[in-house]
C-alpha cells in the first residue's frame, strides 16, 4: 500500500508544486465558469434559447460520454498527451469564442448559435482529458496536491466572477457594454488558458516531488505516468515502466474499487446534483427581479463561487477537515434541503437571503468535494489511486449532468419553457 506521507525529506519544492497545481486547477475550470459567468451578455444575444441551460447540458453531454470511456480505459492512456490535449482545446476553444463573436458581429443567429454550442462540446471533451487526467495523477501524490488542484477549481469561479464584476463596471455606461466586456474577458480567459499549458508542459513533470511521487507509481504498475517520466529526463525508468510485465503488476479491478468506494462515488453524485438543479439557471431565471437589477445575476453567482473557493481550502486545515464517511453521507443528504428552501426564498424572501443561501450552496459544494477528494485514495498503490480518481470524475460530472437536467424542472409553471 501507497503512503503519500513518506517522502525523502531531500526533495523539496513542495509548496512549489502545490502552487502549481492549484493553477492548473483554475486552468482546468476557468474556460467554463468564463461561459456561466458571461451569461448575461448571452441572454442578450440569443434570449429565447436557455443559454445558461442549454449550454451547460451540452456541455455536461459531452464531458460525461468522454469521462466514462477515458475512466475505462485509464490503464492504458498517455496522462502527458491527455492532459496536454485537454489544455490546448481549452486555449483554441476561448479564442474560437473570440473570433466567433467578431465574425457574427454579436448577432443572435441560429447559425452563431450552433458554433457556440460547438465551442462548448470542446470545453466538454476538454474536461474529459483534464478532469480525470489531473485528478487521477494527484491522487497517488500526497493530499496536499489534490487538495490544491481542487482548491484551483474553485478560484477559477471565484477569479472569473472577480473579473466579470470589474469588466461590467469598465463598460457599463458605454454603447455596447456588455458585449465590450464579455470580449475582454473572454481574452483574459484564453491567456489564462495558455499560460497553464506552458506551466504543465515545462515545469511540473519536472519538479523533483512530482518526480518522486511519478517514479514511485511507475515501479508499481502505472504504465500512464511513462511520458511524464521521460519528459522529466527520467528515459531510462520511463522505458521499465513500460516494458513491465502486465501479470506482475498488483492492482484491484474497476468493480473492487467502486464497492470499496461506492458510498464517496454516490456522494459526489448527489452533492452535484442539488448544486447543479440550482446553478447557474435558477439563479439567472427563476430570482425574479430585485434592487440590483442586471447586476443581480452575476453577484449571485460571483457569491457562490468566492464561498465554494473559500471552502475548498478549509480541509488543508487538518483540525477542520472532516474524514468521517458516515458524517459526509450525512451532510450530503441534508444539503437536498437547500432545494425547497431556494424555492420560498425566491418566491417569498428579499434577496438578502437569496444571496445567504447561495453563498451557503458554495461553501458545502467545496468543502465537501474536497474532503472526499482528499479522504478516497488513501492507502491505495499507485495505479489503484489512478483508476479510482478517474471514477470518481465520473460519478461527479454524473452528478452536474442530472443537475442540469433536473434544473430545467424550475420551468415548469413559467409560461415558457
């Protein structure tokens, strides 16, 4: 068995690498939540199409077809080439976004419709490669970096929304604001994106803890980690690693570790679910309207994603970080109380509340997210950690894909749909 806690008190670079990765975790998110967080300026452009609906299951469509075939066949893949992959569609897919509303001139077209929905099946098959790329690679390392990379996870919601607020503000009393303001932020997003592929491809193989932690895994079967090894000059290992003898490699099958870990896979699952029933659609079409008038949408949904980025780093607190499986099952399933109490608060409440209650959505969705992250791959050997990060992807991108279909049930009763 693997224990990420025995590491040679030579290496260093540490914090380094935990920098890193909580990078690569904002690079991993910041394109989508760069969708959900321009959404108003979409409402304005194509207003009778459910764009933050719409959008989000295409996106979620795709991610999870992709997700459930790489977690599959995770044995066998390249995580170098995956993730590489996963970062430049996320590059080429914010420029593409650019570039369409330059060619479309900001016109709501079916036309420029569909090439959007097109832009975001590519974030999908992005987050297909990196999700379960990244996660599956951290989860044979110490907690820390998986912890981390969650954390970057919600700073990539937190930093978009942060931003999204100022460029509104910029070019709020300007003609064409709002569209003026979409772009720039869009370009903010891509270089965002641009800059993580770099970071992944020429400094974290080589960071000697990420070496340690590779070299480890390889000498116990993970066959994925052989291109990140020679990338780190690491040839020769790099070449046993994938020269290993198949039926010396100890590892338990996919069916083993998803009963070992059914109750952390169904708790992602329903966690994602009321988050995603409830955002970003109810918050953008089911708040009514209130004081803050446009600006109502995105503080809503800049609060939960500063409180769901807060709450991912609360574990690294070890006194704070909650362990106890049964005590995580019990908090998810409380948390479906949030479902009724968002109901009356838009129906019946100010917007104080409604603003409560979101932030409150955000900081369970992190904090619990990342306990499980953290807690699941304990005491498992290297490929073990791999496989089991990778379904754990899937039973989260589950999660938000039920939540996006459920949460077109608040419709019903609108007079539209």
């Amino acid at each position: 068995m693997s224990n990420p806690e025995e590491i040679p008190s030579r290496l260093k670079g540490k914090n380094i690498a935990r920098l890193v990765c909580c990078v690569l975790g904002v690079g991993s998110l910041v394109a989508w939540n760069a969708m959900l967080t321009i959404t108003d300026y979409y409402y304005q452009v194509f207003p009778k199409y459910h764009p933050s609906r719409v959008l989000t299951i295409v996106y979620q469509l795709v991610a999870n077809v992709f997700i459930s075939t790489l977690a599959y066949k995770e044995a066998k893949l390249n995580t170098r080439f995956r993730n590489i992959l996963g970062y430049s569609l996320y590059t080429g897919g914010t420029f593409c976004l650019i570039i369409l509303d330059l060619a479309s001139h900001g016109s709501g077209s079916v036309g420029a419709y569909i090439v959007l929905c097109l832009i975001v099946a590519l974030f999908g098959l992005a987050d297909a490669f990196v999700q379960g790329g990244m996660v599956g690679d951290l989860s044979f390392m110490c907690p820390e970096f998986i912890q981390a990379f969650m954390g970057g996870l919600g700073i990539a919601g937190a930093l978009t929304s942060g931003l999204r607020l100022i460029t509104k503000a910029i070019f709020d009393k300007s003609s064409d604001g709002l569209r003026k303001g979409a772009l720039l932020f869009i370009g903010i997003a891509t270089l965002i994106e641009l800059g993580c592929l770099i970071l992944y491809v020429t400094v974290f193989a080589k960071l000697p803890i990420v070496k340690y932690y590779r070299s480890k895994a390889g000498k116990e079967g993970a066959k994925s980690v052989a291109a990140d090894l020679a990338a780190a000059g690491l040839q020769e290992q790099a070449q046993q690693v994938q020269q290993m003898d198949e039926t010396k490699i100890t590892r338990l099958t996919k069916k083993q570790l998803l009963h070992q870990n059914i109750d952390h896979g169904m708790n992602l699952f329903l966690i994602y679910v009321v988050t995603l029933s409830i955002f970003p659609g109810f918050l953008y079409e089911n708040t009514g309207e209130h004081r803050l008038g446009d600006w109502y949408a995105p503080v809503l949904i800049a609060m939960y994603n500063v409180w769901d980025s807060i709450a991912r780093f609360i574990p690294s607190i070890k006194i704070l970080s909650m362990e106890s499986r049964k005590w995580i099952t019990g908090c998810v399933i409380t948390r479906f109380l949030l479902v009724p109490a968002f109901y009356f608060t838009a129906k019946y409440a100010d917007q104080g509340w409604m603003i409560f209650l979101t932030s409150f959505l955000g900081l369970s969705n992190g904090y619990l997210t990342v306990c499980i992250f953290s807690i699941a791959p304990k005491g498992y050997n290297g490929p073990d950690s791999n496989a089991l990060g990778n379904l754990l992807c899937v039973f989260l991108l589950g999660g938000i894909f039920a939540g996006v279909c459920l949460g077109w049930l608040w419709l019903i009763g609108n007079g539209s749909f």
